[in-house]
C-alpha cells in the first residue's frame, strides 16, 4: 500500500520537537529517521519565510528495481515513489535555491537556523548594527583574503568576532575586529605597546587573519568549519577534540562535552551571519543605512608627528585622522617606529607630503610632561610602572616621596606621562587642558552570557563588582531570576594612557 504525504511545505519538518536531538543532521534527512508511520508535526505558527519553495522527495530505489515511477505534485511537495521499494525508503533533498552562493560551504541544520532565527529577533539590534558597519571594512577585507589565496566570505567571522569595530575588546582581552589576543598577534607580527595596537588596524589585522586561517585550514586538512572552531578555541583545542572524538566532522565532535558551548555555537553564528548578510532583505533586514566604505591613502611619517599636525596638514578635523589610525593609543605616531604609514583621507597624499616637507622635525612634535594618576596593580612595582612610562624608579619615588623599593600595590601615584599637546605655546594652563584630555577616553563594555544556575550574586562575587551596580548596568532588579544564555554587562572600562581602566564600581576580572 502507498503511503500519502500531505501537501505542506518541507520546511515544516524543521520545527518538529522530534528533530531536536539531532541538531547537528540535515532537516529534511531527519525526516527519514521519522519513519513513514511518525505523526506529522503542527504547522501552526510557522514562519513564512522559512519555507521552501518546492521541494523534492525521491526514493533510494537500488539496482534491479522496476523504473516505473509514480509522480504527483500535491501543492509545494512533490512525492516520488518507486512502487517496489520499501514504503520507509524516502531520500529528501533541499532546493538549490535555499542557500545564497558562497564561496565557504554553507549548511542550514537545527543550530544554524536558531542563529537566523535569533538574529532576526533578540539580536536584531546588534545584527543591524553589524550590517551598517559591514559595508565600511568588507570591500577591504575581501581584497585582502582574495590576495591571499581564501574564501571572500570570510569577511563573516570579523562579524561575529566583533561586529567589524577596531575597538572591540573581549573579556579574554583579545582585540581588534579579528580579535586577536596578544600572543597571537604578535605571532603574525602586529606591533602591540604601550604606543600602537595593530591589532586594532582594521588592513594589517586582516592580513594577518588571513594568513593565520590559511594555517588553520591547510592544519585541518581544507575543513573550513574546523578551521573556524581553530580561529575561536585555539588549534590545540581542536586537534585534542578530534583526537578524543575519533573524528573530523565539527557536528560530532560539537556533541561532545569537551568543547565550551561558545565554540560550539561558533560555527552556527558564522553560517548564520552569513547567510543573514549575503541577502538582508530576504530576512527582514532591507531599511539597514550602510556607512560608506572606508577609503584612504597612505602616507610615510619618518619621525614622531602629533596627530593635530597631520590634520592640520591634510585640513580635516583630528577625529578624522583618529578614526582612520584606530591603531594608535595616544595623540601621536609612535617614538621608535621609522617609516611610519599614516592613514589620511583618501585624494590628500601629494598635498600632505609637501606640506609636511615644510614642517621643520622640532616642530612636527613637542614633547610635554604632565602628572598622571595611577593605580597600581597587582604584581606591579615601581620598575615596571616606570618601564611601561618611559620613565624611572628613582623619578616616580622622586615625586611620589617613597623610598626606591617601596612597596606600591593597591596605591594610587603620579606618573609622568610624555604626550602631544594641541597647542605649543607651553602655558601652565594648556598642560592642565592635555591632562584633562589625557583622562577622558571612550568607554569599553565588557558582557558576558549567563550559564545555569548563574545569579546576580554569584556574578558580582566572580567579577568583583556589587550586585547593585551589576543590576543598575543591566536594567535589572537585583532579585530577579537570570535566564541562560541572556547576554549581561559584567564590566566596564575606559581607555587612558594606553591602558585599559575599570571605571567606578568595576573591579578586575575574576
């Protein structure tokens, strides 16, 4: 006897609880496993968009079989039976048009439509915010991957690593729109100091992620999703996984316990991102404002040169030249860096160049001392403070009145700090005004995602920041339950001198 399908679309199979457990298979293949006698799911509350436009079901009739086939189109289904194979004997097979063309392999499963689907709600916001930025850093991204022998689309881990922001900071300290911990970057040579953070340029970090995935790739034998888990939880990680797992395919070893939930979700969100940003209208996302593409020249500077000089030069305000130099940590280029590359507004070089031939060496930058609060931290002594300010032990006991091998953790002293002045008159007044401006900085948010049996508590004790201030960042009541997976603030910092500083009512990370 044949059995009927009813005529509804595929993708209302997607939604079935029974194809919970099996997030890792394809949708339409875990229908199979369903067997021909498994109720059919509710269809009620599915979402429009998800389904596909005409699906074809074929039978896996083997050799020897007769080739009369039967074929009825009954709606947005199409069903082909072999009237002598097994009734159980379904094969589904997806549409080629579900998927935009990428040139990185892309798989719609359970996790990955759960990305989409969360993008498209809860984190809409942020996911619209990442679309507006993409359009300034894509077009030189890709130009760099394709340089370097990779997939374009690429472009999509720089998304979900960051949202494609310089600054980003992450609670494991890694930076940049890559987001590269220190040891990494150094790695591929980015320059990381208290002067420069190239980690934050947004050309040489993506030159040196491309040759880092490069690496990755050819380390797991051309397997792009494991190569993107590599990218996330370090090679290693990976290797032991494959190892402990006795295989290759990233859906199995996700599995596993062994890798942190981030990891998992990792290659999802990257699938998902991509698939969202590949075509933004289809998934609701057709009133994002693209920023336009960022555009510059480059510009050798042979010595230290204030940045409101190289504005002046190239006439536009000093944000501009800052925003283009995310890099740089201070007001100037740095001190020991001969043949600098300075970013400036694209069509500006020839005019730049000649007029900063004009500018005398002793005038491009002067050299102005002020007095910094500091709060010295653990581990920290007077030789390494004064190390790290290009200063000395005996001059920071000098003006802090203590004794050479004082002891300083947990004090709050004045420090030296050298920095560029806008204006160059040397008035006690104006040195106060760079101080003042040396304090204010941008504020970094620091988040982190609730796990089981996470309280307001247990997270201002791990944090060391009071449940009050922890609730007040969050919109919060203090006494209200934590839903897992819910992304809170657990931090926030400020960028002085360099470095980064809780700002009042956070401590230092747990």
């Amino acid at each position: 006897m044949k059995r009927i399908l009813s005529c509804i679309p595929i993708v209302a199979f997607l939604a079935a609880p029974a194809l919970a457990s099996e997030p890792h298979l394809s949708p339409l293949r875990e229908l199979t496993a369903l067997g021909s006698t498994a109720p059919l799911p509710d269809l009620s509350g599915m979402h429009p968009k998800m389904a596909a436009p005409r699906t074809r079901v074929a039978s896996t009739g083997g050799e020897g079989r007769r080739s009369g086939l039967l074929e009825a189109a009954m709606g947005d289904l199409v069903v082909v039976e072999d009237q002598d194979a097994p009734g159980d004997d379904f094969e589904l097979k997806l549409p080629e048009d579900v998927l935009p063309d990428s040139d990185i392999p892309l798989t719609l499963n359970g996790k990955v439509e759960y990305f989409v689907s969360y993008f498209q709600t809860s984190g809409r916001k942020s996911f619209s915010r990442w679309l507006s930025r993409s359009e300034r850093y894509i077009p030189m991204m890709r130009e760099v991957l394709k340089k370097n022998g990779l997939p374009e689309d690429l472009v999509y881990l720089a998304m979900i690593e960051s949202g494609f922001t310089p600054h980003a900071v992450s609670v494991a300290s890694a930076v940049g729109p890559w987001q590269f911990i220190s040891g990494t970057g150094k790695r591929y040579s980015l320059r990381i100091d208290s002067w420069i953070d190239e980690r934050r340029d947004p050309l040489k970090s993506t030159v040196a992620a491309a040759m880092y995935l490069k690496e990755l790739y050819a380390m797991f034998n051309n397997d792009w999703y494991l190569a993107a888990a590599g990218y996330n939880a370090g090679e290693n990680k990976i290797l032991r996984a494959i190892n402990m797992y006795s295989t290759r395919d990233f859906w199995e070893i996700s599995k596993g316990s062994y890798l942190k939930r981030e990891t998992k979700e990792y290659v999802p969100k990257l699938l998902a991102a991509a698939i969202i940003a590949k075509e933004p209208a289809r998934y609701g996302f057709a009133d994002v404002a693209y920023l336009p593409p960022i555009e510059f020249d480059t510009a050798v500077i042979p010595s230290r040169t204030d940045l409101e000089v190289v504005a002046k030069l190239c006439d536009v305000d000093y944000r501009t030249i800052k925003e283009l130099n995310p890099e740089l940590r201070r007001w100037c280029t740095p001190p020991d860096y001969p043949g600098y590359e300075i970013k400036i507004p694209r069509g500006k070089k020839k005019a730049f160049e000649e007029a900063y031939a004009k500018v005398p060496e002793d005038q491009r930058f002067v050299e102005r001392i002020v007095y910094s609060r500091y709060r010295v931290k653990k581990k920290e002594t007077l030789e390494s403070i004064a190390s790290r300010y290009g200063t000395t032990p005996e001059a920071l006991a000098e003006v802090n009145k203590l004794k050479a091998g004082a002891k300083v953790r947990g004090r709050t002293i004045l420090v030296p700090v050298a920095m560029a002045t806008a204006e160059r008159d040397g008035a006690e007044k104006q040195a106060k005004a760079s101080a003042a401006k040396a304090e204010s900085s941008k504020e970094f948010t620091k988040y982190y995602t609730v796990k089981r049996g996470d309280t307001l508590a247990s997270l201002a004790k791990r944090f060391n920041v009071s449940s009050h201030i922890l609730a007040a960042w969050n919109n919060l009541k203090e006494k209200v339950a934590l839903r897992p997976g819910k992304r809170i603030i657990i931090a926030r910092y400020v960028e002085k001198k360099g470095e980064m500083v809780p700002v009042a009512g956070s401590g230092e990370r747990g």
